[in-house]
C-alpha cells in the first residue's frame, strides 16, 4: 500500500472513511477524543470547533459531503447551546447524523436532545471501543442510545413523545412540509428553494419519521390535524 500525506492512509480510501466533526467547548476533551478518532483507519476528523458558531461555519462548509458525523458535546452553553446547534445542523444540512455527547445526562437531557434533531447519544464515560462503536452506528444511521440505563428508554420515548408536533419540526421542515402539501416533487420543492433533490428527500425522510407517518400523504393529514398545515395547503 502506498503512503500519503495523511499518516499512512491511501489517497483512495478517503471516500470509504467516516468523517466526524467534533465539537466541545473543552479542549483537552476534544484532544483526547480526536487523538483517539485519527487513530483508527476508518475515521478522519473533518474539522474541530469549540462553539456552536464555529461548528455551524464547519458544517456549511461540508454540507455536501456524505458519511459524515457531527459529534455534539453537550456542555455547550449560552444563546446558542447544544441544543440550538443540533436543531441548526440538522436544518442546514440534513444529510449529517448528529450524535450528541454528555458526561452527566439525565433522560430528559437525552430525550431534548433527540427531540431536537440528534440521531442518537453517547456518554463521555464510555469505553473507548463503544464509544468509537456509537460514531460508526451513527454513520451507518443507526439510532445509538449506548452506555444508558435500560430504566431510561421508557422516559427518553415518553420525553420525545410529551412534545408537540409543531416544536418537533425545524422550520426547514415546516417550511418543506409546506411546500410539499402544494404537489410538488422533491426537485421541485428543491429547485424553489435553491437546495438539492437528495436534501429534500433526507428533509421529507426526517419529517416522516418525526411525524409517525409512512409517506408524505400521512404527514400532510398528521400535520394538518395538529395545525402544522392549514387545510388549504394540505389539501392534495
């Protein structure tokens, strides 16, 4: 095998790794964590940041990008904390899963975060190997709720499901679902609104399951029944 310039690793295995976007407002966490990422042959950090700021520039940058993992550290505070970037990610690029990272989370701190966009949670307590484990899953897009009790998956369900249907959509989503309700297809939706036909389906993929529903008529109905959609809009 021959050597690049990226420690060892053929220029032609980039398109197989999983890149990961770590973001922590410690940076003694984040070096640990991306000496322990870089390490294995399948993971490449993509970018650091330690604000929800600088983690929203990284991740318009790399919007385009597939298999690729935003890891959210929790910790992150202030107007535009944990919470609000989860939700901003996955609003600006769909197509990256979201694994939020804590050290002390409690059910409704897991359930918020799923709530708000993530596709699953890891604990900074976890063993290096699971934890490495809940990144590839996530990019597999898989749901990951590792290291938990099993007592805390019926409150985190519950804490997801007490929410309203109209906060659990993004306002991309609204404003997709919307759109959606007039007929359009997913390039059309995509060419009004300056995005591309496969972010318009992962947006349309994520409002269905948020929704419950099988296919966008149901998510019409469900969202028109809640008062998402006026009936005029929802009607096909």
């Amino acid at each position: 095998m021959s050597a690049d310039r990226d420690g060892g690793k053929r220029a032609d295995d980039h398109t197989k790794e999983l890149g990961v976007v770590l973001i922590d407002p410690h940076h003694v966490v984040r070096v640990g964590m991306a000496m322990l990422i870089s390490a294995q042959l399948d993971l490449v950090i993509l970018a650091e940041a330690a604000t929800a700021d600088e983690a929203m520039a990284a991740v318009k940058a790399l919007a385009r990008r597939t298999n690729v993992v935003a890891l959210v550290g929790l910790s992150l505070t202030g107007d535009h904390d944990a919470f609000w970037l989860i939700r901003a990610i996955r609003d600006g690029a769909p197509s990256l899963a979201i694994l939020a990272l804590g050290a002390t989370a409690d059910p409704a701190t897991v359930s918020r975060a799923l709530f708000a966009g993530a596709d699953g949670f890891v604990s900074k307590t976890s063993h290096p190997a699971a934890f490495l484990a809940a990144l590839r899953k996530a990019g597999r897009g898989e749901v990951v709720l590792d290291d938990l009790p099993a007592s805390w998956v019926g409150r985190i369900s519950r804490g997801i499901s007490g929410q309203s249907e109209a906060a659990l959509l993004t306002g991309r989503e609204r404003q997709v679902l919307s759109i959606a309700a007039e007929g359009l297809t997913a390039r059309q939706i995509g060419t009004r609104l300056g995005l591309r036909e496969r972010t318009i389906t992962t947006h349309l993929a994520h409002i269905y399951w948020k929704l419950g529903a099988a296919g966008r008529i149901e998510a019409i109905s469900s969202a028109a029944r809640s008062g998402l959609l006026a009936l005029d809009q929802a009607a096909l």
